[in-house]
C-alpha cells in the first residue's frame, strides 16, 4: 500500500480501529509490568504493617508472586495471548490469593500451629475457592475465546493460590512462628 501510495503526492495516514487495538495491546505489557509491581509493593507494606514481622510478611507474599508468575506461564503454556481481557487477571488473582494467604498468617500466629490454622480456617478458604472455580466455570461454556480464556487462567490461578497458600506458606511460618 505504502508503494502504491508513494507515487502521488499527498500526504496520507493509514488508520482504523485495528490500527488503534493493536496500539493498545501493545503497551499492556510494559503498563502490566509496572503495575504489577508497584500492586506487589503496596501489598507488602500493608502486610508488614498488619503482622509488624519482616519473616511474616514476606512468607504471605509467597502464594501471590507464585500466583502471578504461574498465570504467565500458564498463559505461555495454553498460547493465551495477552491483551485487555487477560491483562486484568493477575491483579485479578493476587486480591483474591491476598486474602487467603492473610486469613492462613494470622490463623498461625494465633495458634502457633499450621495444623490447627488449616483445620481452623482451611474449610473457608476451600469453599470460597470453589466457589470461585463453580462461577468461573460457567465462562467455560461461552462460545468467545476471550471469556473461556479469562475462565480457564482464573481457575488454575484459583487452584494454584490455595494450593500454595495452605501447603508452602503453612509450612513456612510454622518454622518460623
């Protein structure tokens, strides 16, 4: 297009809204980045000022930096590219595992047993996971690639999250509380 138009003299702009998606998921990625990082950072420093110990607060961030850096690979892994819909999942996710990973910390240090905070608060934080999972699921039979993909990446950040939460975060602070 570009030869054919350089033959005559007029200026000209190629647009369109393909033109202008394709500007926007291009820079996801770099304000992704950011984003994520500047949410990581603000998370902790609410977390340090809740628990007060630096052991604590890093051990709770475990199941949300694991979380976020699984939903890339797992967005790698399934060729799920990202663009505006799954831009917002990781954020998405670590609001979700934050809360677990907090109720898991606080149940320990109240306790001083990870048996005790799994059998404590282990049931809420299972039920409300798959009851998450059950309402994501639904999205599974949307004929839209972009709802299944949101629904597919928010269960497995889901699974992931609790998973990590109840098993390596447990394990850690019980050594450490």
């Amino acid at each position: 297009m570009s030869k054919i138009l350089a033959r005559y003299e007029y200026n000209y702009t190629i647009a369109g809204t393909i033109f202008v998606w394709v500007k926007i998921n291009s820079e996801i990625l770099s304000s992704q980045i950011k984003s994520l990082f500047i949410a990581l950072l603000l998370i902790f420093t609410i977390v340090l000022a809740i628990f007060r110990r630096l052991i604590i607060s890093l051990t709770t961030m475990i199941p949300i930096g694991f979380t976020a850096l699984m939903n890339f690979i797992n967005m790698t892994v399934l060729h799920i590219n990202l663009e505006i819909s799954t831009s917002i999942i990781t954020s998405m996710l670590m609001g979700l595992v934050i809360d677990y990973s907090i109720h898991i910390a606080s149940e320990i240090k109240r306790t001083k047993s990870a048996k005790a905070a799994v059998e404590n608060v282990g049931p809420a934080i299972l039920g409300n996971a798959l009851g998450l999972i059950a309402g994501f699921s639904i999205l599974l039979l949307s004929p839209l690639a972009l709802f299944s993909n949101v629904a597919i990446l928010m269960i497995l950040g889901i699974s992931i999250g609790v998973f990590v939460t109840l098993t390596v975060e447990t394990w850690i602070l019980e050594k450490f509380i």
